[in-house]
C-alpha cells in the first residue's frame, strides 16, 4: 500500500522525528523550547502584527500550495514562544498561509527569542528581500527601519547588504506628491521614472509630468530630457498631451477587461487609427484567451 508523502520536505522530517539529536527538545509541559525546530501546529501559530505586508496575490499562494503538496516545506517559518503552547510568526506568512490551504495541519518552525522591535526589524528586512516588492514598498520599509528600529544609515546598509547611496535614492521617493507614489506603487510608473521627476521643484510640473509618462507611455530617457529641458521654467518645454479617449472605447475597454479576465490596452489617434492589446503572462494564460476567442 503506497503511504502518504510527509509535506515536511526533504530532510525535514528526519531531522524532527530523529531520536538521536536535541534540536526538537521539550521542556517539562511538554511545549518545544527556544532555538528547537519542531513541527508545531498552523493553529497554534498567531500572525505577525508587525508584518508591513498586507496584499498576497491569491494565485501565487495557491502555486505555492500545490509545490508544498509535492515537495513539502522546504524552509522552516520562524516563530517566538508566547507562553504555553502558544506562538507568534516573526517570517514566513506566505508559507504559513499556503501550508493551510494545502491542508497542512502542521509546519517545521523555528522557534526564536524576540521583542517587539526585533520582531519589526525582522519582518522588515524579510519584505525588502522579496523579489515582487516595488521601489516605494522598499522606500516605507527602509524609513521604517530607520525611525521605528532605530538603526543608522551605515547599520541599515550592513544588514541589507544595499549601499548608503541606494538607500538614500529610495527614501527620497517619499517626498514625491501622493499621486505619484501611487503610480509608482501600482506601477504605471517605475522608479526611474520617479527618480526623473523629483528633480523638479514645482509639485503641479511634477503631475504634469505624470499624466504625460501614463498617458503617452514615455521613458525614463524621455523624462530626463523633459525635466533638463525645463531649465527654471514653471512647466515642461512642450509634452503634446493626446486627447482624452471618447467615451465608447472606454466601456469597451471594460467589457473586454471583464470577459477575458485580465488588461486590456486601447490605443487610438486623433484619426482614429489604433490597437486593442491583451497582454498574457504565461504559455497558459495564452491557451485560456484563445479558447475565450473561440479560436
């Protein structure tokens, strides 16, 4: 009869089942003690009220589900000891919330020591190494660190493995009007873009500057040559703003979004001229838009 596979991972499972070693040690209540690895209870485990992280994107956790149903957890998440039979996550939420909607019961933890200000500090510097993560998310994280964790400029570039000069290129992006960190939040802009426009002093050049980049979809090169263009002036040389779309393409837009499930670009001159783009992600989300074609 073929038994179940263990959703610990690969070597995981003897380390925490092995008689021979201590690192899953118990004290006398029976509770696992600080610094042991064990295999502890997803309900056991409270969340991170210092995680600055609050959107996961629903289809890459349920990837992440479906590799830990073949391969198991491969890296422990970290918790502290609360009190009895009780903990609280310091990293590791996606793997957490993925391992529940697998269905895991239980998940390898390491267990550490921490207060709250490690906690934070931890939970930081975990976001900023994330690879999804966008320059103004990185921004928030770095001047969290360094007001709230209380840690220098030299301290912060040490422990992230990042230059002063890098640092400090990302905190000046919090001093850009809201709507343009926004734009750069939701990326209708990227960081160069922004680096481009926080070289000009007038805050209403700066938005014009914004409609002009999401509008017409300039480059950062573009940008740069706008703003060194400007000279001291009170608005940009000249940007050419197109029309605004009539209303007609913009329910289209709308629908064709809601049909196909994903973004739809509409470009139109003043002639009339233009293209419908239906951007696709992967191999499979082509195949899914072509069978909604009725190709």
């Amino acid at each position: 009869m073929k038994t179940k596979k263990s959703a610990l991972g690969r070597g995981l499972s003897a380390i925490l089942e092995s008689p021979e070693t201590d690192i899953t040690s118990s004290d006398i209540s029976g509770n696992y003690v600080v610094g042991a690895i064990a295999s502890i209870a997803v309900e056991k485990i409270e969340a991170n009220p210092f995680q600055p992280r609050n959107k996961f994107e629903e289809e890459s956790l349920n990837d992440l589900a479906k590799s830990i149903k073949e391969q198991g957890i491969i890296q422990p998440i970290t918790v502290r000891k609360l009190g009895y039979d009780k903990y609280q996550l310091i990293s590791g939420e996606r793997r957490l919330r993925a391992a529940k909607i697998a269905g895991l019961t239980n998940i390898p933890t390491f267990i550490r020591v921490a207060n709250d200000q490690q906690m934070l500090e931890m939970a930081l510097i975990e976001n900023i190494h994330r690879e999804d993560l966008n320059s103004l998310d990185i921004a928030i994280s770095y001047q969290r660190l360094l007001e709230e964790c209380k840690i220098t400029n030299e301290e912060l570039s040490d422990r992230i493995g990042k230059d002063r000069t890098t640092i400090a290129n990302y905190i000046r992006l919090l001093k850009l009007p809201p709507q343009i960190q926004l734009a750069l939040k939701e990326d209708k802009i990227s960081m160069g873009h922004a680096r481009a426009i926080i070289n000009v002093e007038n805050e209403e050049v700066q938005l014009q500057i914004l409609e002009a980049i999401v509008v017409k979809g300039l480059s950062v090169r573009e940008v740069e040559r706008i703003v060194k263009g400007l000279n001291g002036n009170s608005r940009p040389l000249s940007i050419n703003l197109p029309t605004p779309m009539p209303d007609k393409f913009l329910s289209v837009k709308t629908v064709l979004k809601s049909h196909f499930g994903t973004e739809v670009e509409i470009k139109r001159n003043t002639k009339g001229k233009g293209s419908i783009v239906i951007p696709f992600k992967s191999e499979e989300e082509f195949d899914r838009l072509i069978s909604l074609l009725e190709m």
